[in-house]
C-alpha cells in the first residue's frame, strides 16, 4: 500500500505512527507541500482536495482522511488493538478521538495558519482568530495535563489511537511557539513517554 | 439511557436522529442553551465542559461526544447498520464522516458563531473569520452536489451515519442564511429524501 504522506503534516503523520504501532509496513511518497506538489495536477488525480494523506491500495483505490484509513486498516489488522479492546474502550478511544480532533488539533492547525509567515502568502490570514484559538489549545493542554493526572493514557491505562491524535497535535504546535509548559508536568510525562516509542520517529 | 441534549443544536440532534432510525427510545432532557441552562452548576457536573449532547447510562456513566456515543450505540445495536455492512462500506462512510465533519459541519458551526447576533455578547466574534468560512460551506455544498450526482445516498446506495451528519449540518446552515441553492439540484433532491424520513423529526 502506497501513503501519499508529508514529514511535517500532523495528518499523515498519524496515519505513519499507526501502522509503525502495528507493525505495518507502507510504501510512503513524500509529497512537498511548501514546493506546491499537492497542487499539482499529477497529485490532484490523487487527491482532487489537494490533501495529504491519500492510501492507494494495490486495486487503484484511494483512501482518505487519517482517521478512516486508520479506522480501516484496524478492521484488516486488529492486533494490537488501538482503538479499544472491547466497546466500553472503543467508546472512551472514540471520545476522546473527537475531542481532541476538535479542541486540540483544529484549534493548532488554525493558530498556524493565521499567525505563522509560511501562510501569509498563502491564503487569506486572520490573525485575530489564529490568537483566539491559541487560547483554546492552551485550555486543552490545561485539561489533558489534568486528564493525565489521574489515567497513564489519553483514554486510560493502554496507549491507543487516542494518544497519537494527542500526540501529534501537540507537536504541531511547535511551528506556532505552542508547546507544554511547567504547568503541565504530567501531559509532560506523557508527552515523554509516547516520545519514547519507535512509532514517534515513523 | 437519559440524553441531555437541545431541540436546536446540531450534535445533540446527530444522536437523536440515528437512534430514531435505530428504533431506540432516549429519554430526552432538553438543556436550553439560550437561558443559558448548560452553564449552571447542576449541568456542569453533568458536562463539565458545558456541552450537548451527553448520555447518562443506567449505571451513571456520562459519555460525551455525539459520534462516539453513536459508534457505541452501534456496537450494541448493529440492526439496521448505519455505519457500513462490512469493511468496505464502513470505511467509505467513516471517510464522509471525517471529511463532513471537518469541511461542513465545523465551518458552518463557526459561521453561526461569528456572524450572527446571538453570539455577539456571548463571545468575541471574528467576523471576517465567520465570512470566511461561509465561502468554505459553500465549497462544500457543491462538492456535495457533485457527490450526490453519481449515488443515492452521501456514502453509497444506502442510508447511513454519513447522510445524518451532512443533513444536520446543512440545516443548522439556516440561521446563518446557508442553504442549498439552484446549483444544487442533485443534493436537494437528496435532502428531501432525508428530511422525508421520521427520523429528521426526532
């Protein structure tokens, strides 16, 4: 399977750190955002939405959005399981999947997109929103670090799909100057610890 | 199972929509958000982060976050399948989720938010960010229309949990003036479909 994937996009990168988790081995094409290589009319046949990351199965067919390629490949390959061992897990995966896709990924993709220089020229900022929601992924840093307290993992004593939405949110921060602080000493164990496995570098 | 939820906003109408088609029965306990009853201390302890919907079980656990609650519910209630009959399908619905959710529904969330006058004293609006994303909601309407030329139903032949998410998304279009237009002959002839349906009444 080929994973039309880019090094700095949080998006394919979670697709990567998935299947490094399960042991899965993809035929990943960097395509060069900054260079414009999304926009090109080669990739828009792969993707007419410009986006990364697309997974091409060996039939032609192409694959899109992290989480559903993700979703997918755990129905082909369910173990280890990273979206819950049972439905009770899967429920707390899923939950916190989609908060923090909505609270803590969104909210930094914005604040890079309207405050950081690489998109001035790119699309039509507005910096006024991009500080806005600086102040939400700071209050969702607030309450993982307060999550985290009292759980190992994102969605509790296993690490699961949960933490590598968490996980490469947080680091998709760094462009914006976002980053955990003193104030977050347990995401910081946390943040540490998912840093730590070979998946982190895939 | 109780469902905290509000006759007007879009995820809690995502729960009571697909349990409706399911055939479930939810007690239903309306929060009025305009009174501003999700920030009493009573809702608080149910929602801590003040939001619709939440799902009270029997035994007290709280789940939040309408798709996962939906996922659950699935899991316990697989007849009629509204999230894909096999892998296939579900990952063809799971990708129209994602992408919906992230290109119609929270766009035109932030539309509502930041131009209409209910929001005005309820947080800093950001106007040309709203007028933004309007033109987004736009690009989807007709990405839909064009989807909804070549099959029945968002993710294929069949009714599913993707259909749920663009209809309720497209209605709660209407306060901010969205809606599908003369261009969109072939997504209004699938809303109508829909909004036939017993279920877009729950």
């Amino acid at each position: 399977m080929k994973l039309y994937s880019n090094r700095f996009a949080p998006s394919p990168r979670r697709v990567r750190m998935y299947a490094a988790e399960k042991g899965l081995s993809l035929d990943v094409v960097e395509v060069d955002l900054a260079a414009g290589e999304h926009q090109a009319p080669g990739y828009r046949v792969v993707n007419p939405l410009s986006e990364v990351p697309t997974l091409e199965l060996g039939d032609g067919t192409r694959v899109t959005e992290s989480l559903a390629i993700c979703r997918w490949l755990e129905e082909l390959h369910p173990v280890p399981p990273l979206f819950g061992r049972d439905a009770d897990e899967r429920r707390e995966v899923n939950r916190w999947i989609d908060r923090l896709m909505f609270r803590l990924y969104v909210p930094t993709t914005h604040v890079f997109r309207h405050t950081h220089s690489f998109w001035a020229t790119r699309l039509q900022q507005v910096p006024a929103w991009g500080e806005q929601q600086r102040t939400t992924v700071l209050a969702e840093y607030a309450a993982l670090d307060a999550l985290l307290a009292e759980r190992e993992y994102v969605a509790g004593a296993t690490f699961s799909m949960a933490d590598i939405v968490a996980f490469t949110s947080i680091d998709f921060g760094k462009p914006s100057g976002l980053r955990l602080g003193e104030a977050h000493a347990h995401a910081r164990r946390w943040y540490e610890a998912v840093k730590a496995r070979p998946s982190a570098a895939a």
